[in-house]
C-alpha cells in the first residue's frame, strides 16, 4: 500500500511538471493562470510565479487585469520574496483603485515590509518603512478588516524600536566611565528616549537610568560643579518618583537620593 501511495505520488508530479512544462512554452494565457492556480494551491509558489510572469503584461486593460496581478502579488509573498510583493501589491493599489481588494493590497505592502524589517538590534530602516504603510493603511480604513492585525504589527514594530533606541542609551551609560564625555552623551540619550518614546514599557527604565547617569556626572565633576549637578540629578529623581512609585527601581533610586541629601548636608 506504501508503495502504491509512493508511486502515485511520483506519477501526479511528473503530470504537474509535464503541465508546468507546457504551460510554460505556450501562448495561451488562461492555460498559464489555470497551471498557475494549481501550483498555487501545491504550494509550488516559485514556479507559479514563472507562469504568472508570463500572464500578467498580456491581461493588462482586461477585466481580468486584476484578479491575475492580485495572485502573482500573493505568490511573491508566500514565496517569501517580500521586497517584490510589496512593490506588485504598491503597483495593485494605484492601478485598482477602485476594485473590492485594495484594501487588502494597502495591507500587504505594510505586511512585505514587515516581513523584512530585522530584529531590534539590526538597522530599522523597514521596519519604519512597514509602520508608515500600517499607518497609511490606518488611516484610509479606521474600520477596515484588516486593522485589528494592523495594530497588532504596529505595537510589535514600536516595541522593537523603542527597545533598540533604549539598548543604545543603555550602551552608552554602560560604557560612560570609561570614555571622555560618556556620561553626558548617556544623559541625552535617555533624555531624548523619554521625549521620543512616550508610550513605551521602557520609560520608567529610561528615567531611573537617566537620574544614576546624571548623579555619576555630578560626583565626578570638579567639586565646584557637583552641587549644581546634583541638583539636577535630585529634579531627575522627583520626575521619576513623581511618574514611577511603584517601579523596581525604586529603592535604588531611593537610595541615590539620600547620597544626594547627604552631600549637600
């Protein structure tokens, strides 16, 4: 029975690639998008895509211009060539822009993006790219089928760069005493991180980071400057404690505050 299974298997593949094969040579279009479809639903998506090459400039200006640019769109991404499937689904959205799926096609553009957009640590370039078509897709549909997944992707992505934005300030603070300059240069990075980054889940981390980084600035100074920048370091601590009384740093932002306190006293 294994065998037989095994054998019929090997058999309906050479009649697909024989398919494939004839489609791939002949002028008839409608053969091609029919082979197409069935190599679609085998998940062979890289030679559909062949196929669909071949179709899609000869059904332009037909009413079937649409439907036949929409699969070869859908097969570029499930064949995971995102950079391709967002510019077919770009060009689907200004060609059609009236037809019932471009809502779905604004979609997908904001979707390939996202599939190409690296991890935190990598440079974010897509994934800014991706949160700009989500947003157009946002904006244009509010009630739109797609939007709880748009959102969804869209707080994904924010985390994504709040948190390399937050690990560039961290690096900073972490290398502070041993490089010229360091503390300051940690200071405004966590600075402009809480101004940048309102909503993320790294604020109270970013602001109890930028008070210990301006009290190292401060005890390091010359001893004419360390009240001053003290000073400045207890207003840090006041808008920590003020926006955080629950956070897990604070007793060691507590515990800052009292070195502060004593020094002056």
């Amino acid at each position: 029975m294994k065998q037989t299974t095994v054998l019929l298997l090997i058999v309906l593949s050479l009649i697909g690639c024989s398919n494939y094969q004839k489609a791939l040579k002949s002028t008839d279009n409608q053969l091609k998008v029919r082979v197409a479809d069935s190599l679609i639903a085998a998940e062979k998506y890289s030679k559909a895509i062949n196929l669909l090459e071949q179709a899609v400039p000869a059904y332009r200006g037909t009413d079937s211009a649409a439907p036949v640019a929409l699969k070869y769109a859908n097969a570029l991404y499930e064949d995971r060539r995102y950079p391709e499937s967002g510019y077919q689904f770009e060009t689907y959205r200004k060609s059609y822009v009236s037809d019932p799926y471009r809502e779905y096609a604004t979609f997908m553009i904001g979707k390939s993006l996202y599939e190409m957009a690296p991890i935190y640590s990598k440079d974010q370039e897509p994934t800014q790219r991706a949160l700009a078509k989500f947003q157009d897709y946002i904006n244009v549909y509010p009630n739109g089928e797609y939007l709880a997944e748009a959102n969804k992707l869209v707080d994904e992505m924010q985390f994504k760069l709040d948190k390399k934005a937050y690990e560039i300030a961290k690096n900073y603070h972490k290398r502070a005493p041993f490089s010229r300059g360091g503390y300051t240069a940690a200071i405004a990075s966590f600075e402009n991180f809480i101004i940048d980054h309102p909503g993320s889940e790294f604020q109270d981390d970013a602001a109890f980071y930028l008070l210990d980084s301006q009290y190292s600035y401060a005890i390091k100074s010359f001893a004419v400057l360390i009240p001053e920048r003290l000073e400045v370091a207890k207003e840090y601590y006041d808008t920590f404690a003020a926006r955080f009384p629950n956070s897990e740093y604070r007793e060691q932002a507590d515990e800052l505050l009292e070195k502060i306190n004593s020094y002056n006293n």
